[in-house]
C-alpha cells in the first residue's frame, strides 16, 4: 500500500493525463478487465466510484485509502498506475 501511495505521488508530481496516455499503447486485447482494477484498487481501501477509458488508459475516480477523492490513471494491460491526482 505504502509503495502504491508513493508511486502516485511521484507520477502526480512528473506528469499529467498526457504522460499517461503516452504509457497506454496497448492493444485492447490485452486489457484486463475494469472488475480486475476495481478488485485490485478496493483491496487497497479505496472505494471505488467509477473506472472509465480515457486516452487508452484506465481512469478511475475514487476516494483513495487516506480519504481523498481521486482521479487516477492505469495502464489497462499491467494495471500499474500512472498518474495521480487529487480533486478538491
């Protein structure tokens, strides 16, 4: 959990939904299943609100296990996060 929270950090400090997407050419045969991400994101205490396809990734908008509301990008084949960041 502790390595998840600092890969979001850093990748919300270096980039926005632009780096993202430039992580996010995968061929939508090897996309994991939207549930595979909730599953995984919800066993890390997040509660989910929504996962959608933006830009060829994964975007999910949750609350993250510190009680902020996020909107965060996944790269849909390996599911590692991407992008980070905090709505207000």
């Amino acid at each position: 959990m502790k390595r998840l929270v600092a890969v979001a950090i850093v990748a919300y400090a270096t980039g926005s939904a632009g780096f993202a997407s430039e992580r996010c050419d995968v061929p939508v045969a090897d996309w994991q299943p939207r549930k595979v991400l909730q599953a995984k994101l919800e066993s890390d205490g997040w509660k989910v609100r929504s996962i959608r396809t933006e830009d060829g990734c994964y975007e999910a908008f949750a609350i993250n296990a510190e009680g902020e509301n996020v909107a965060a990008f996944f790269n849909p084949k390996s599911l590692e996060i991407l992008d980070t960041k905090i709505e207000h």
